[in-house]
C-alpha cells in the first residue's frame, strides 16, 4: 500500500520513483520497499538530510552529527540487513540481492552511536543482537562483522582506549 504524505515531506520524484514507503513491514509499523531489483553495491538512493539534534527519527553522520530525513527515517533495523547506509556517500547502497518489493533494511547500529530510544529487534536472524540501543552496546566482534561507517568506528575505539587506560 502506498501513502500519499511522502511528497509533501520533501522526498524527491527520482527518489519515489526507487522507493516506496508501505505499510505491509514484517518489521514494524511503515517501512521502504524496494520498487525494481539491485546487486550487492547498486546504489539505491542518494540521500540528503536536515542537520539536527538527534532524536529518533535521525541518521548519526559523524561522531556529532546527525540529520532528519524523511525517508530514511522510514528504514527499519534488521541485524540481517540488504542495504548500508553510507554516511560519507549519504547513500543507502544494496548489500545483498534485492528483488522489487523487499522491504529495506540497515543495520541501526552502523550509523548510530546511542539510540535515542532503544528498543527490542524482532528481525528473526539468527545473528539477532536483540536489544537495538547503539553500537555503544553491541560486542566488538559483533559489530565487526558488519558494514559500520568511520565515526562509529571511531567512537568505538576511544571506548575501548578509555577501558584499557
Ligand atoms: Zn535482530
């Protein structure tokens, strides 16, 4: 099902015409589904963003900043994801193969640091982390195995810096 908010939100024709937001998540309330097929490292959008405090509608771009966008808001978690979010690119990039109408997902904690508000993941990977609160809170060797963006690399390091000192 498709909702008609989207382009009084401020995303863009070329974007609809790669996305659509749907109802129908096996995850959560709204998601983004994919509307044509993409290969492990298509692009898929190229996204823009509000600078802003965070909150939970925010993407974290650097160790402390973060943008409001109202489609990626729409990007639901999964701790077996088929999209990145690239925040150096501001895209969001297929990880996996795609077929149209998947629902996409990211791994929240590549981007975020601390979530504004943590919550139960219920995703079903085996792999599942669980509780979704940042990769503050995520296991090193867990969030090695994913594709995580410099600044949360980064912050993670000066954590465990701060522990060894
Ligand atoms: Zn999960």
């Amino acid at each position: 099902m498709e909702i008609g908010i989207y382009r009084s939100n401020g995303a863009s024709r070329s974007q609809l015409e790669r996305v659509q937001l749907t109802k129908e998540s096996a995850i959560a309330g709204f998601s983004l589904a994919a509307k044509s097929d993409y290969e492990p490292g298509d692009l898929i959008l190229r996204v823009g963003g509000l600078q802003t405090t965070r909150n939970y509608r925010t993407i974290q771009t650097g160790i402390a900043t973060h943008v409001q966008n109202d489609l990626l808001s729409y990007l639901n978690h999964s701790c077996c994801p088929n999209t990145i979010v690239n925040t150096e690119a501001m895209a969001i990039e297929a990880s996996a193969r795609i077929r149209a109408g998947d629902e996409l997902t990211f791994f929240y904690p590549s981007t975020e640091w601390e979530l504004a508000r943590p919550f139960i993941c219920r995703c079903r990977a085996p792999q599942c982390i669980h509780l979704v609160a940042g990769a503050k809170y995520v296991p090193i060797d867990t969030l090695g195995r994913y594709f995580i963006n410099s600044h949360i690399r980064e912050l993670a390091l000066a954590a465990l810096v701060k522990v060894a000192a």
